[in-house]
C-alpha cells in the first residue's frame, strides 16, 4: 500500500500539482483547497521548512529542486526558517470551511501558524 494519496491522478500530474501547491503555499502562506489535497501539501511543505531551517547549499538544492520559484526558496530560507528556527514541526495549521458547491468536496484553509 502507497504512503501517499494518489489524488485520483496519474503520477507526472500528481507530482506536478503538488510542486504548484507547495510553492502557492509557501509564497502565499496560506491556500485554499480540498482537505486531501491539504493534507498531502501539509506534509511536503513541513519537510520543506524542515529543510530550510538547516539552512546550507545542500538543503537549499534539495528544495529548489521540488519548489519552482527560487523567490518562494529565497523567502523560505529567509523568513519563514527563521520564523519557526525554535519549533520542532507543527508549522501549518488546517481550518474546515464545509463542502464545496457543485461537487460536495471538504474544503480547508492551510496556513503557516
């Protein structure tokens, strides 16, 4: 069994609209979509403040090559690094806001804390 969420996608799309959520997240720090869609964001964005609080080349390189915006890295490795340098994870928070209109989907809010 996979230890993700296939999205209902085939695996070039997934990758492909998870790197656009993550970088949308990062330079917005806040998004609005599905709860699934959040949840598997939530999880690469962590790893990817994670990353940018070690803070050398090769962590740098490592995110450049998921996030495709090297302003939204040099933003990560600035700001929002510093910003949780003394937190050990948790650095996303989820806000339910009901079911979509035409389809029903869990809408949710992902913001930095």
């Amino acid at each position: 069994m996979a230890s993700y969420r296939k999205l209902g996608r085939p695996t070039d799309q997934r990758k492909a609209m998870l790197r656009n959520l993550v970088t949308s997240f990062l330079k917005h720090e806040k998004i609005q979509t599905t709860s699934t869609r959040a949840q598997e964001t939530r999880n690469i964005a962590e790893k990817m403040i994670t990353l940018a609080k070690r803070g050398d080349l090769h962590a740098r390189r490592q995110v450049l090559s998921f996030v495709t915006e090297e302003e939204v890295v040099k933003k990560l490795f600035d700001t929002i690094a510093l910003k949780y340098n003394e937190r050990n994870g948790g650095y996303t928070r989820m806000y339910k806001m009901g079911p979509r209109r035409g389809d029903g989907a869990e809408l949710v809010i992902l913001e930095l804390v």
